[in-house]
C-alpha cells in the first residue's frame, strides 16, 4: 500500500471521463469551449465574480500568481516551510525576476499576524530595503493543518491595512474546505485572498492545476498572468484538456467528494498513530514518529512512504483510499510497540 504522496495516485474515473469527452476538434490554446466555462464554473463555485485559467503545474500556478501580485524589488511573506521557500527551486524569484521571499516561522506551517506584523515593522520605508508586496499561505499547510476562515480573514485584514497582496496555495484546498464544512469562498476572497492557486492533481486530475482570481483587479490579474503562462511556455496548444479535467472537478461537488475520502482515510490512520502523532491531522497528511525500526517492520508489512527526518515519516492518503481501504495500515500503527 503506497502512502508517498497524493501526486503518484492514478487520475479519478471522472477525470479521464472528461478528458476523452474533449478529445475533438476544436480551438486551440484557450480558445475552446471548455477553456470558455472556466469563469463561470469557478464564479459558481466560489458565489462572487471570479476569472480562471488553467496553469501547467502548481509551481507555475503559484509563481505566476506571485509575479502579479509582487515586484522584482519587493518581497512575499510566507512561511519558512512553504512550498514556494522549500520546493520549487527558486521558481518565484524566477517568475517574479528577483523578488524575495520574506521566510517567517509558524507553528504547523501556519503564518500568523503577529509575525508578520513584526516583519513588516522591521522594514524601513527607504529604499535600502525590499519592501513587502504580497503575503503567500499554504491551505492546507505543508504539516497538513488547516487555516480556518477567521485566520485567514486576519491575514487579509493586514494585507488590505499594509496595501499588499494576498495568494493562497491551494495545492490541497479541497482536503482544506472538506475539514472546515465551510463555504469556498469563506476562506478565500471574502478573508481578503486575491489569487488562489486551486489544485487538482492531488485530488485526482492528471495533469493542469487553476489559477483563480477575485475583486476588481481579477480582470487585470487574470490578463497579466496570461502573458506569464505564454512567456514561460505554459500555454498548451491543447488547452481544453486541462479545462475539462478542472471543469469535472468543479461543476459537480467531485473535488470535495475525492477530498472527503482522503481525509476519512487519514483519520483512519491517525486513530491508529494515537500517540505519535506530530501534529493535528486537518487534511489527508500525517507525519507520525517512528524508530527507524518501526519503519523497516512496517515496509517489510507493505506499507511504502517517506522518511521524515531521522525518527518520523510522513503518510500521505488521497482521493482513491477511505477509511476502510487504509485499515491495514492504521492497525498496524496500533500494533507498534513503542
């Protein structure tokens, strides 16, 4: 049983569905029919005004979203462990030409107020320093914890108080909404989010994640992140293959049905971690702590993943799994010594 990560899974029924009803003659790049439902299918989803584009990869996603919010001599807050920081391979300083990455620390990977309340303080109005432009945050975290709306709406509120944009990493939005029960939008353009990063590979897709943007700038944005994705080579000719796939996941409730069955499945595992856990288990992440030993005995079971440094691994369930599939592993955790 494999628990690296929710980018190995196969694509969901209704993805690969979607991707062969598109598989027809029509315009090209995102000139298609499929490419035109975008705005509309996210605008319902969201219950505002929205425009959407399909990006190649989440790394495009959230580097292209960057250079519109952010300046090559400004700066993004975010935490020291987001994926933007840790594993993209300076992709935003390339997208943006040389903006800074401001790297803050939090508890669970969570960016709060008051540190970047502090940071902001620390920076002279002059022009000897980078100036913060744009505040970045992982929904869900890189720990797999959740941020809920009121602790979004208090980063907006700073970055409506400090004139700075706001991006959410939605890698795992879905896992996210399906933990809080609460409306998309509540913890996105009505907490003060601008663009929003809104993944779909993890959840199911094969391949495309959306770019998304609210409030009277989203035209502007949206126009301008358009000649980034062309400019780094993201504009497929093909684009309505990605549209169908975020289109699947968006028009019915597929991404939260795909996102509630990952999380099932990793409480399953965290009724089974008792004890070992690391942190709170809000998405379908785990990072649990085990011997080296523990390890080996529970690889030798079957069970695949990552190590997490010298005394801990990281479990990571996904759209295909529930509560009953990850049984195996979750008594096996139970049964660990230790």
């Amino acid at each position: 049983m494999h628990f690296f990560s929710d980018n190995a899974t196969p694509v969901c029924p209704e993805v690969m569905a979607a991707i062969a009803a598109a598989d027809h003659a029509d315009h090209g790049y995102d000139g298609d029919g499929w490419s035109a439902r975008l705005n509309g299918a996210f605008s319902d989803l969201f219950g505002t005004q929205a425009v959407a584009l399909w990006i190649a990869t989440g790394t495009a996603a959230n580097s292209i979203a960057l250079a519109c919010l952010c300046p090559p001599y400004g700066g993004v807050l975010c935490h020291e462990e987001a994926h933007i920081v840790v594993d993209e391979c300076g992709a935003p300083g390339f997208y943006t030409h040389g903006a800074s990455l401001m790297a803050l620390p939090g508890a669970g990977a969570k960016l709060s107020p008051d540190a970047v309340t502090a940071r902001l303080r620390a920076i002279r109005p002059d022009v000897h320093q980078v100036p913060a432009r744009a505040i970045s945050i992982t929904q869900a975290t890189e720990y797999g914890v959740v941020y809920s709306p009121d602790e979004v709406a208090a980063l907006g509120d700073l970055a409506r108080e400090h004139g700075l944009g706001f991006h959410m990493d939605g890698a795992r939005f879905a896992n996210a909404v399906a933990h809080l029960g609460c409306h998309p939008g509540d913890v996105t353009w009505r907490a003060g989010v601008d663009i929003l990063s809104f993944g779909c590979v993890k959840n199911g897709g094969m391949i495309g994640e959306a770019l998304v943007f609210f409030g009277d700038r989203a035209e502007a944005r949206a126009a301008e992140a358009a000649r980034w994705r062309k400019r780094a080579g993201h504009l497929f000719s093909k684009g309505r293959y990605l549209a169908a796939q975020a289109l699947a996941m968006v028009e019915g409730d597929l991404w939260l049905r795909n996102a509630r069955a990952a999380n099932a499945a990793a409480q399953a595992l965290a009724e089974g971690a008792a004890g070992r856990l690391m942190h709170p288990v809000e998405a379908n992440e785990l990072f649990v702590r085990l011997t080296e030993a523990e390890r080996a005995q529970l690889r030798a079971q079957g069970f695949d993943f990552y190590d997490w440094g010298a005394d801990a691994a990281r479990l990571v369930t996904n759209w295909s799994q529930d509560a009953a599939s990850v049984q195996p592993l979750a008594d096996a955790l139970r049964a660990l010594k230790g």
